[in-house]
C-alpha cells in the first residue's frame, strides 16, 4: 500500500513536470523585438497624386515612408514601406464658385516584420480656389451665366510630405 502511494506521488510530479516543460517549449521567446514607442513621428509622403474630383468618402489611399524609422539602431519601420490612409471627406468643385475639398485620416503603416503600426489620428486636408466671390460679382455684373462658375478641385501632389505618429506603443519582430 506503501509504495502504490508513493509511486502514484511521484507519478504526479513528473506528469505536473512534464506539463510545465510542454507549456515552456511551446512558446518561443523572441528576444529580438523591439517597441515602437507611441507618439514615434512616421516622415511619409503620398504615391500618387489625389484629387478631389477622382476620389470618394472610403477610399483608401497609398503612402509610403520616406526615410528609416529607427530605435536605437535597429530598423523597425522601412523607407519605402506602405502607409493606408482613408478619405473621411471629398467633394469635387461646384457651381457658383464653391471649391473642392479632401481629407484624408492616416490609418497604419507596415513595419519590417510584416505587421500594420497602427497610426494616431493624422489627418491631411487640402482645399481647392474658391471662386465664389468673383462668380457672384461676374454674375451679377457682366452676365448671370457667371454663376455657373466653379471653384478649384483640391488636389494633393505626388510626393506631398506629411508625418504619421505612432498610435499606441507597438513590438515589432526584427531579424
């Protein structure tokens, strides 16, 4: 009776042993990441040029970055590596003189090791020439078919720079 009950306490230990080295070796430790800090600056610049007149409130918009994102002297965040931005507002030019309008809320950039750093509320707004004044002044003295006047369209250039900032503090993988 003695030794059933050892041998089933012993048994318990190494079965609780064996758990606890089975738990251990099924998580990898990475020694190797590093924490993007929240408020970490992100130089980025636009792809392609945006207009007014060619986008809608949804789309989403290519950045990229334009230099090294670096802690300490590792790379997290690449030169060249893909921003999203979404349009929050749009509005093409009208009548009257009334200009265009976009903005564009920064959502995420990608860091080295493949995931999204998502970005804190940074928005890039353009608005296009407002003619409204000299529309109304036309139309009203020369002829009334100045009031068909439109504005500008906003538009943003290719390259336009702009900065993101890091949301939340975020750990990325570096190899």
């Amino acid at each position: 009776m003695l030794i059933s009950i050892l041998k089933s306490a012993y048994v318990k230990r190494i079965a609780c042993l064996l758990a606890v080295s089975v738990l251990f070796m099924s998580f990898k430790l990475r020694a190797d990441g590093v924490v993007i800090n929240a408020g970490t600056s992100i130089p980025l610049e636009t792809v392609s040029t945006i207009s007014s007149a060619a986008i809608t409130p949804g789309q989403i918009i290519d950045f990229k970055v334009r230099y090294d994102v670096k802690v300490g002297d590792k790379v997290v965040i690449p030169a060249g590596s893909i921003a999203k931005g979404q349009v929050l507002r749009a509005q093409k030019a009208k009548g009257l003189g009334k200009e265009g309008f976009v903005e564009i809320q920064l959502k995420s950039v990608k860091a080295v090791d493949g995931q999204d750093v998502p970005l804190a509320a940074s928005n890039v707004f353009q608005e296009g020439e407002d003619k409204q004044t000299l529309a109304i002044v036309l139309g009203v003295v020369v002829c009334i078919l100045f009031l068909t006047m439109k504005g500008k369209n906003a538009e943003v250039p290719a390259g336009y720079e702009t900065t993101g900032t890091v949301a939340v503090a975020t750990t990325v993988n570096v190899k």
